[in-house]
C-alpha cells in the first residue's frame, strides 16, 4: 500500500483575488493567535458551495439563462447566515470570501448562526420588476435544498431588498405547502419582518463610529465624515451621524458624488435622493467622481458601497484618520497594512456593519415565537450587543496591540474555534 505523505493541493475554484483576500486576514490571524493547523485548514475553504442555472423568461419573450450562487463556509454555531447579491461582477469566489467573512461577523457578534453569501451575476438595474421576480423565484427553487429557518437564512445584500426576501419567503412556502416566514430576514414588517431591521446597518455603523471617534480621541466636537456609497446603509449612516452633530461633507452613490466643506444639509439631501434617485445635481455641494471623493481630506471615511475601493494604488491619497468599513472587504490587505503604518484607525466590517446581520437574529427569534418587540426593544438590544462587541475588540486591541481588524478576528475564530473543538470530527 502507498501511503501517501503529503497530498498535492488540486486547483481550488473559488481561489478568485477576492477569496484569498478574505483567507489571508485568516491566514494572518490564524498564525498570530497559534491556531490548530487542522482546525485553521479546515477553515480555509467553504464547507459547501453550490452554483446553479437560472433560466428566466424576459420581457423580450426570450429566455435568458443566470448563473447563481450559494455558499455555506461553515455552520458549527447554528444555520448559515448571509445575504444574497445581485451585481455583474459576482462569481464564485467573491460569494465564498464574503460567506467566510460571515462566519467571522455572526461568531464575533456572538450570534448563533454559521456563514453563508449568496448571488446572482446580472445587472439588476437594467431588469424590470417582473424580471427580478422571475429571476428571484427560479434562483430560490434552484436553491431550496439548501435554505430553510433550521438550515440556511438568506436576507438582501447589494441590490437586494425587502421585495426580493418576500419572493424568497413566498416561493418557498408555496413548495413546502405552508408559510415560513423565518426562512429569510430583512423582509417586510407585513409579512413578519422587524421594526427596525432596515435601519439596523446604518445604526450599528453610526454607533461604532461614535465609539472610533471616543477611542481615537478627536480634538474637534463636528467630525468631517466622507461617505462613499448612499444606498440602505450609506444614507441611514448619514441621517444618523448629522443628528448626532457631525458634519457629513460628501456623499456619492454610482452616479458620482457631491462635496460641500463646510457640511451638508443631510435632511434636504434625503428629499432631493427619495424624489431624483441619486445625489447628483444636488444644489447643496458641488460635484465630483468617487476617486476624488476617496481622498478628500476630513476626519471619518465610510466606505458604503463596493468591496475592494481602498487598495495599495490610492491609500497613499487617503487623508482620513478613522475608516469605518460599512461595506464588505473595502479595504483590501496591502492598504490594510499601510493604513496601519499610517495609524490610521480601520473599523473593520465585521463589526462596523454586523448590525444588520444582529437585526436579522432578533427577526429570526421574534418570527419562531410568534411574538413582536417594538423598535425601541430592538434598538436598545443592538446596542447593548454592538456596545460589548465594540468594547471586547478595543479592549483587546489595546491590551495586545493587535490592530482592531485582528482583535475582531481574533476574538470571532477563537469562539468557533472552541466549538468546533468540543463538537469533534464526525464522521
Ligand atoms: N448582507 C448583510 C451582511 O453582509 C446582512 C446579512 C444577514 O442579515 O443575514 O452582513
């Protein structure tokens, strides 16, 4: 018999630029923190991924075939966990790095879920509301052996919303016989959503700000806040942080962006982005590209939209010293580390925007009681769980001198690493 000693890695599918991003900050942590080397292998890869054919009939009359997604990294603690994206540029390996960075959020959060991402590659903006249901419902059926409230709990990520989750939720229950409303989060309150889930991203991003900005110990009382990105998450940051006397001095959305030193009127910006649909030819700013908005110079930048903005070829530009990842992996690894040299504070992801995925566990439990909160309920128990995640990572942090990105990690894979530990390998 040969025995073989050591195995000859295959080609891995999903190893895309995006995915070895989200295996490198494991690969850095994993090595600082003394990880089991079985337990850290096991970690590097998806625990499943499926990848399905989406036929959807157009507008056109004709039929146009999809690829989607769905990915489970890992599911020691509970279900999997994890929105689902519909953009041009999803593909397999971007879906497994953001379904790894979810099993880090949900453990960090100290949430009984697994990670998970899902994805469709099309242009949603370019779809018409019959095609996006079409499309959303065949996506479901393809996947329906993997999701379920016991199993996997899809919610809206990049141009997914409320609407998509009740497609999700009906097709399902139409193909059980009766109706699951747990078996996605983010759905709409009339059909057993959570007060408060909408606002729940751009709340927990205010907050962790707050806490950057008691942390980092800022001279000035108004922080000049640059926001990239004004969708669900970008706007409510927004709305929240100029309530809380901050002067938020650009904004952008994919259309471009608009920039006013001296602050703008958030309220009438809302106003003016609810009747035209973008910031653009906002009377209050002047205008400009999202590359120029990147390297403004103020105190706090909020990337609010695409991953992978902030990289090794603009963070020399970079003239903010606090960046709070509202988005997903907006920062990629080499800039990550220069910010460090820099002493630039980064909140990372995995705390800064865990508020809508912490929004979602409140609906997942409120939907199997069959029993509501109000808003306030739910408010109050984000913060008290943002507000001792925040303080964990700080403590830590400081306490070890890891950056707050590794202290995040740090404590998220510790968490599953001691379930996975006490669970045991089996089969
Ligand atoms: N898509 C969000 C995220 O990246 C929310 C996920 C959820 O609520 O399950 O955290």
């Amino acid at each position: 018999m040969v025995i073989m000693k050591s195995v000859k890695k295959e080609a891995v599918e999903c190893e895309t630029e995006h995915f070895l991003m989200a295996q490198k900050q494991l690969d850095e942590i994993a090595l600082e923190m003394g990880l089991d080397a079985e337990l850290h292998e096991r970690l590097r890869y998806p625990k499943r991924s499926l990848i399905v054919s989406i036929p959807v009939r157009l507008d056109n009359g004709k039929v146009h075939t999809f690829t989607g997604y769905r990915v489970h990294h890992d599911v020691s603690l509970g279900p999997a966990k994890g929105g689902i994206r519909y953009h041009p540029e999803v593909n397999l390996g971007e879906v497994a790095g953001l379904a790894m960075l979810m099993t880090w959020k949900c453990s960090l959060m100290g949430l009984p879920f697994g990670g998970a991402k899902g994805g469709i590659r099309c242009e949603p903006w370019n779809m018409s509301n019959g095609e996006l249901e079409r499309l959303t419902r065949r996506y479901t059926a393809e996947i329906i052996n993997l999701i379920g409230p016991d199993k996997d709990i899809p919610a809206p990520d990049m141009y997914t919303n409320e609407q998509t989750m009740a497609w999700i939720m009906d097709t399902y229950s139409v193909n059980v016989g009766y109706t699951v409303p747990s078996v996605v989060t983010g759905k709409p309150i009339s059909i057993g959503g959570s007060l408060g889930r909408q606002e729940a991203t751009g709340r927990g991003v205010a907050y962790c700000t707050r806490q950057a900005v008691a942390h980092a110990e800022l001279k000035t009382k108004n922080p000049a806040v640059v926001i990239q990105g004004f969708g669900n998450v970008g706007s409510i940051t927004a709305k929240l942080l100029h309530e809380s006397g901050y002067k938020i001095v650009a904004v952008s959305d994919v259309y471009g962006g608009i920039y006013n030193p001296e602050g703008l009127d958030i309220p009438r910006l809302l106003a003016h982005v609810s009747e035209m649909r973008k910031v653009a030819q906002f009377s209050g700013g002047q205008a400009i590209s999202n590359d120029e908005l990147l390297v403004l110079p103020c105190d706090i930048l909020i990337p609010a939209a695409l991953g992978n903005q902030i990289r090794i070829d603009n963070v020399a530009n970079i003239k903010c010293k606090i960046i709070v990842e509202a988005a997903n992996a907006p920062v990629n690894p080499e800039a990550d580390q220069y910010l460090q040299e820099k002493n630039v504070m980064v909140v990372p992801d995995i705390l800064a925007n865990a508020g809508g995925v912490t929004v979602s566990y409140f609906e997942w439990v409120q939907g199997l009681m069959h029993l509501f909160w109000t808003e306030e309920e739910v408010n109050q128990r984000l913060e008290q769980i943002m507000g001792r995640a925040c303080q964990q990572i700080f403590d830590l942090s400081k306490k070890s001198g890891l950056r707050l990105r590794m202290a995040a990690l740090r404590i998220g894979i510790s968490r599953l690493a001691e379930a996975k530990r006490l669970r045991g390998l089996y089969p």
